[in-house]
C-alpha cells in the first residue's frame, strides 16, 4: 500500500512540474528555468502559441541614425500579423509574403503589367530615345510597383485608350526626324570581302506608344553595283517601312543608297526621313536585325545578310525631329474611353493634324 501511495506521489509530483510552463509551451517550445518557455523559431508568446509573420524592409519607421532608417519589421509596417497561421494581413495598397510591395491600382485594369520600379528603369522600350535601360537598386527598388500598360493604354492603372499625337498645324516651324540605315556584309573590324552583298535584315520600329513592329525581310545589295539596284534597296526599305501594320509608318521616304562611311565601301546608306504628318517630333530609333533568324518560331524567319565575314548592321540619328508630338495635336479632346480625337471645329485627321478653315 505505501508503495502504491510512492508511486501516485511520484507523478503527481512529476504532473506539478510539467505543468509549471503555461501550456507545455503549446508543443512550440522547451520548458527551462523558472518555468519559463524557450520558444522554437518562427514562435513566440509567454506559451509560444503565437507565430511570428516573415519581415521585410519596412516602408516606414524610426530613424535609427542620420540618414539610417528602414529597418526590418514584421510584415514590413504595413499588415497586421495572424498569430495563428503566421501570414500577414496586408493593409490596402500592399501586397506579397510580409507585405513587402505597393499593389498596381485596379491590376492594371488587365490593360498592362505591374511592375517594380527596377524592372521598369532597366526597360530600355520605356527609356526616351529607345536608349539602354538604367539601374535603379536602392532600397525602394524592389517595395514600389507601377503599371506598364499595353500598347495604346494610359494613366497610373492602365485604364485610359490613348489617343494618337500629332504637329499642331497652327505651328509652321520645326524638322522632320532623319535616321540613317546601314547594312553591310562585313563588321567594321574586317577588310573588304569582295564578295557580292546576300540575304536580307528587317527594320524594329517602336512607336508613340511602345508598340514595336517589325519589317518583312529586304533583300541587301552592294552600294557598288549599279544605280538602279542602289535605287532598288531603298526602295525596298521605303515600301517595307511604310507597309508596316497599323500604319504605325506612314509617308517615310528613304533616299537613294550612297557610299558607306560608318563600315565599308562595298555596304549601303539609306536615309529615312519620317512624315511631319503622320510621325511628327522625335522618334525612337530604330534597330535594325542582319544576323537573320531560322529556327523554329523565328518570326520572321530569314537568312540573314551574307557575302562576307561578320554581317554589321546600324542605325543612327542624323536629324532630330523637332515638329509637335502633342495629343490631339492640340487642335482637339481626347476621349480616355474609346482613344479618339474630337476635333476642335476647324480642324480633322486622325489626330486633328488637319486644318479645315482660317480663322
């Protein structure tokens, strides 16, 4: 019988103990020194019945030094932990695992991308000029999103049509925009092959609102053969530019082919020069493929430009258009609904480039 009693004594003594730590530390823990949990990573709480949300950089905070702030935080200052299942209720405009980015407005309006504003300063088709894009890696880089709309789509969700841009025609002075084509079947680091220019290159065009289109194959030629077959290779590129769809191109002319001074005398240039109509202002410069493209989903798919070593292709600005770029031309309203121009009376064309009457 005294026994028995040891035994019960024993583990009720044993039960006591155990139960010192509130809970067992809910299974999330150790129980140590002064019944006190020691909780397992990702838990806390005086029983570690609570999970801990992931951190990120917080958007907001104390500043901890001068010029020092923007410390970690649980779900970076901008959502309330779940001590339960340990994700983060975001606040309105935030978004990702601890919160760590702005949301784009409406989605985008399913018209567009949302993007972080490192990928949209190292999009080149978003730079001015079409130039290379730039780095952005500061601490805000990867927390901020904006939206890149599609084609033809505007304002900060995406929501708005864009309407054309156009020259005011109440305007008389300004340029139109020149850039020179050049194709040649040897880079500029090798001698003169000799040989007979073959193959054909395309022409990428990115227009006023970021769409990029992209020439038919045009045959190469040699600027040292006969007139008319330089006459021939601008003509080419003349009927390829302006036959792009959408008539995104309009009105170009290209000049008649002459002597190359970029890479060598047996390669071509030709001059484009845009419409004042129909592509006003400043254009992105265009880009030119004579490498040719022949596998499988190549689109389009050609032999590019051959004849000698290392095929070299370029385009370069020589004039700067410098016509009105503006919407409506100025000379109307643009409806963000359906992307059209309604013309002040007087005035008509696409982009109300077209005047009717004096006033």
């Amino acid at each position: 019988m005294m026994k028995t009693l040891s035994i019960l004594s024993v583990a009720v003594l044993i039960a006591t103990v155990t139960a010192n730590c509130p809970n067992s530390c809910s299974g999330s823990g150790t129980c140590g020194a002064d019944d006190k949990c020691t909780c397992y990573p990702n838990y806390q709480g005086l029983d570690c019945s609570e999970r801990v949300c992931p951190f990120q950089i917080a958007f907001a905070d104390v500043a901890s030094a001068d010029n020092s702030a923007h410390a970690y935080a649980e779900c970076s200052g901008k959502g309330v932990c779940d001590r339960k299942s340990g994700t983060c209720k975001c606040f309105a405009g935030y978004e990702g695992e601890a919160c760590r980015r702005t949301s784009c407005p409406n989605g985008c309006s399913g018209h567009g991308t949302c993007e972080l504003m490192s990928e949209i300063a190292a999009d080149a088709s978003l730079a001015a000029g079409g130039a290379s894009g730039r780095v952005f890696n500061t601490w805000e880089s990867a927390k901020h999103q904006v939206c890149k709309c599609d084609t033809r789509w505007s304002g900060v969700d995406c929501s708005a049509r864009s309407c054309p841009l156009g020259d005011d025609p109440l305007t008389v002075s300004g340029v139109a925009e020149v850039q020179d084509v050049y194709v040649s079947d040897v880079d500029v680091n090798t001698a003169n092959s000799g040989t007979d220019m073959t193959g054909s290159y395309t022409v990428s065009f990115t227009d006023q609102f970021n769409g990029v289109w992209t020439t038919r194959p045009i045959k190469g030629y040699d600027n040292d053969v006969t007139a008319g077959l330089l006459a021939r290779a601008s003509s080419d590129l003349e009927l390829a530019l302006n036959g792009l769809p959408n008539q995104v191109i309009k009105g170009a002319t290209v000049a008649t082919a002459v002597a190359n001074t970029v890479f060598n005398s047996q390669s071509t240039k030709m001059a484009v020069t845009f419409s004042q109509k129909y592509n006003p202002g400043k254009q992105n410069l265009m880009t030119i493929n004579v490498a040719g493209c022949v596998t499988s989903g190549c689109q389009p798919r050609f032999v590019g430009i051959g004849g000698g070593a290392t095929p070299a292709g370029q385009v370069l600005r020589s004039t700067d258009g410098t016509y009105e770029k503006a919407v409506c031309s100025n000379r109307g309203a643009c409806d963000a609904a359906t992307g059209l121009c309604a013309c002040h009376s007087g005035y008509y064309g696409e982009a109300c480039e077209m005047q009717t009457a004096l006033f």
